[in-house]
C-alpha cells in the first residue's frame, strides 16, 4: 500500500509552501531531502526562501529512486540540506547524477546522537527529528545556512529561529507533561522500524520493532521470533503503523502477540496538506497524542 504512494511521492516532489509565491531575485532556492526536513527550513526561511522536498508527503526518507525532475531541482538550488547520520543513502548518487556543485548542509552535527547494535554492526541512529530537542539543532544550523548564503536577511532568519524554537520547546513541555503523569513501566508499544529511539530517550517509552533502525534491511525469521517473545515477556499491549512503512510484519508480529492496534504514527515523513501531520509541529502533537491515548487505553 505504501510503495504505491512512495512511486507517486517520488515522481512528484513536493513544492512546499514558497512555491505558490511569484518568484524573486531575492528569494533564496532551497532543497531539503525530505519533508519533516523542509517545513523547518521553511519555519526558519519565512518569506525569503523556496523549499522543495526532494521525498514528498508520506515517503520513505531512506529509499527514494530520485526522478529527472528532482535532479533538476538539486542542480538549481542554492542551499541544499540534509539531515545526515545516514539517512540520506541516496544523495551522494544524486549529487553526481544532477552535476549539483554545492555540498548539503547536514543540519544533524551538533546532535548527541545514539547508536544501536544491527546486524552485529553499530549504526548512528539517523531519526534525531523525533525529540524537539534536536530539532533546535537543526533550526540553528538552518539559520546559520540561510544566513551565509543571504546575509540581507540574516536578522530575518534569527527572529524566525527564535520563534520557532520557542514553538519546539513547547512541544517538548507538552510531551513531557503527557509522559511524565504515566507510569513508567507502561510506556512500551510497538512501531514497525526503529524510528523512535530519541523519542524514547527523552520521554522513557520503550519501542520495540521489527525492523532495524533503516526501512532497507528485511528482518529475518529469527527477528521477528525474537520480537514476539520479548512483546509477550514485557507485556506490550499497542502496536503501531507507520505512514510510510509497509504494515504487514507488525500486523504479523501483533497477530501473534494479541496487542492491540494503536493507529498510525507519522515517523519520518509528514502527511500532504489534508492529513493529520502537514508540519513538523502538527506530526510530533499527533504522535504524542496517539502514543499517549494508546497507552492510557491499555493501562
Ligand atoms: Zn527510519
């Protein structure tokens, strides 16, 4: 169901927002390579700059067959960011295919990130843009960015960082109050790839998935054996979908545990317009919120 919607999300990049306006020399063109990605450019641009999303609404950030069109826009733009730590596996074939001569800005550095065990490897976990805390990492390498780039309007840039990270700390106080008032040990559900390991570290939920920390890797039998006892010795009773994900292993995995389903969360990529998530704001208010219901439902 989902590759469906990632064929289309890959055909047609995503002009957020800037696109609608009438263009100017003074507007500064800006790729991001995905969209929880570009709606912060975007919040800290304002006015000045265009963002347009190389994956669209409801795609996967990690795999992404990129199309003549989004080349094109790569070529074009005058800032390009990624989030980096991994995630973006197919930039670097992107950057060569389109004859782009910038370097992305990797707007992660700076974050203390985390690592994992996978596959007997240990991975940097790349979904930093799940705690608001590491998002204000972003917000000021974005600014700083935009601000080298376009120096007219650096004090612009500042007030909307400000703004924003005002708005991400608001975010993080709202979660906080939500998870702080529940019992620890009933903070477990279950999500279909490792996306919510900063989540988790800030709020002390328990995820348990799958799927390793990238979408790419299938997850053998031995795995999803595993997974299964471990739900039932931790007594997890909610399992989640994920808007960009295929749903059929934690449908499997939940069938065998009898959790209960929790609805879908919005992990690494915002829903189009009319969905729950179009911004970053919205996608982390709702995943908090179902999160929350879910578990305040099976306690
Ligand atoms: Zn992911």
């Amino acid at each position: 169901m989902r590759s469906k919607t990632l064929l289309l999300s890959a055909a047609l990049p995503a002009l957020i927002a800037a696109s609608a306006m009438p263009a100017s020399a003074e507007t500064l063109k800006t790729v991001a390579s995905f969209t929880v990605l570009a709606d912060v450019v975007k919040q800290v641009g304002g006015d000045h700059v265009t963002v347009t999303s190389l994956v669209g609404p409801n795609g996967d950030p990690h795999e992404f067959e990129p199309s003549p069109a989004d080349a094109k826009h790569l070529k074009a733009a005058q800032v390009t960011f990624v989030s980096g730590e991994g995630l973006e596996g197919w930039m670097d074939r992107l950057i060569t295919a389109s004859g782009y001569k910038g370097t992305p800005v990797t707007v992660s550095e700076g974050i203390d990130t985390r690592t994992m065990e996978e596959d007997g490897k240990t991975v940097t976990d790349p979904h930093v843009w799940n705690s608001p805390v590491n998002v204000k990492i972003w917000v000021k390498n974005i600014e700083k960015a935009l601000s080298d780039a376009d120096p007219a309007d650096a004090a612009a840039f500042k007030a909307n960082a400000e703004r924003y990270t005002r708005t991400l700390d608001e975010l993080n106080s709202y979660a906080h109050a939500k998870f702080d008032a529940m019992p620890e040990d009933r903070r477990k559900v279950l999500t279909s790839h490792d996306a919510f390991g900063y989540f988790g570290r800030e709020y002390k939920v328990s995820f348990l998935a799958p799927l390793g920390v990238s979408t790419e890797t299938e997850a053998s039998a031995a795995d999803v054996a595993k997974l299964i006892e471990q739900i039932k010795t931790e007594h997890v009773k909610t399992y989640f979908f994920e808007n960009s994900n295929d749903p059929r292993l934690v449908k499997q995995v939940a069938k065998a545990t009898g959790a209960e389903p929790g609805g879908e969360l919005y992990v690494e990529s915002l829903s189009d317009a009319k969905g729950p998530a179009p911004t970053y704001e919205k996608m982390f208010r709702y995943n908090v919120d179902q999160i929350t219901a879910a578990i305040a439902k099976s306690s």
